[in-house]
C-alpha cells in the first residue's frame, strides 16, 4: 500500500533520519582509498566531484556524508517521496528525478549544483537493474565537467531487504569497510560511439571498487595501496 499523505510521508522521513543516525552510528565504519582520499568531509576540501555507489549501500554514505554541499538524486515516483524527506533530514541538498521520470530536467539541475559542490548518485536506481550502471551519470559527468569517484562497500554482518536491490541493513556494532577507486574523467564530447566504452569502465571501476572492500573486510588484503 502506498502512502498518500504528505504528513505522514514527512513525519516517516523524519523518523527514517533519526533511525540512520542513531542504528548506524554504532557501526565500526572505515573509508580506505585507494589512491587520494575523496572524504569530502575533510578540512578545506576544495575539488568537486560526482560520488556513486549502488542504491543497495545508501544508509552509509547517507550518515556519515550528509552536507548540504552534496545534492543527491532522488526520483520523482511516490516511493522516492519519502528517502527525500529522510535525505533533506540529514542535511542533503535534493535534485529530483530519474532516468524515466524528470531526467533531462534532473540533470540541468545536477549540473547547475556541480558548479557549487559536490553529486551523489546511485547510477542502478530507482528500480533496477540491481548493479548496472546506467547512463544518466556519463552524461552528468560530460555536461558538469566533473570527475566521477566509485564507492565500494562491504559489510561484516548485514540483513537484506526483500526490494529489487537487496538494500543492506548492518547490523549494530558490525564492520563496514568502503573503498574509492581514482577519479574517472569523461570528455565533454562523448558521442554515442564512445558512450558505451566509458559506461563499461565506470561500470568495471565500481565494481572493482566493492571486490576491494570485501577482499579487506576478509583479510585478503590488508591495504589496497
């Protein structure tokens, strides 16, 4: 059933915000790049970029990163109603939009942001495929002119969702490790003979960026640099 009122989509986004700052909070969370640390949370950070990760690891990202130099992408379908208010909660500037619904507009607006801070997008959402990227942030990262930073999470002890990406819950007081892979830069003037090529590498670099975290999280790698 969906919820039609906007009350009580406001009030559950409210409460959504609480419960990510306070279940999350008690996750043993480390950020280990790769090459440079892209924590926009450090002092005098003054480069902009575009943040992906999948859908499936938004409460992450969501607590420790939450600025309101950091526009997130939120769809424009009733669902997506509800993450807004969550996202608006924890200090997120909001770009509403999708690939089926209010994308060209979306992504004006992304761009006109990218001038002043920074993009995070979930390149598989709103609804799937689960783990395929898709090809709003090429373009995104063309138009803005900023490079984009893959994000890869990997969780000790996690619960599931039963939703079309698997949305990971940790569980308190577990271990998440996330990964950022270089920057990727995408020319100004991609056509549609090259699109596919760069779609192909940022696809690789996230994943290769989540097999990472989870090689570190294992203890197959104790650094990955």
């Amino acid at each position: 059933m969906k919820i039609k009122s906007p009350f009580l989509i406001k009030t559950l986004g409210f409460t959504i915000a609480c419960f990510v700052r306070s279940w999350i909070s008690t996750i043993f969370y480390r950020y280990m790049p790769e090459a440079i640390n892209y924590d926009p949370n450090q002092p005098n950070f003054k480069n902009r970029y575009i943040y992906i990760f999948w859908h499936e690891n938004l409460l992450m990202p969501a607590h420790h990163y939450g600025k309101p130099n950091i526009s997130v992408l939120i769809s424009n379908h009733s669902d997506g109603e509800m993450i807004a208010q969550a996202c608006a909660h924890l200090g997120f500037s909001l770009v509403r939009g999708s690939s089926t619904r209010g994308g060209i507009e979306a992504i004006r607006n992304m761009v006109k942001l990218s001038k002043d801070g920074h993009i995070a997008i979930t390149p598989d959402g709103p609804k799937g495929p689960r783990g395929v990227i898709q090809q709003g942030v090429i373009y995104l990262a063309a138009k803005s002119g900023l490079p984009i930073i893959p994000m890869g999470f990997a969780y000790s002890s996690v619960k599931r969702a039963k939703s079309w990406d698997k949305f990971a819950i940790p569980n308190p007081f577990s271990k998440v490790i996330m990964v950022t892979t270089p920057e990727i830069h995408i020319p100004a003037d991609i056509d549609k003979d090259s699109l596919q090529q760069h779609l192909t590498h940022v696809q690789n670099e996230l994943d290769r960026a989540t097999a990472m975290a989870e090689s570190i999280l294992l203890g197959k790698i104790n650094k990955v640099a």
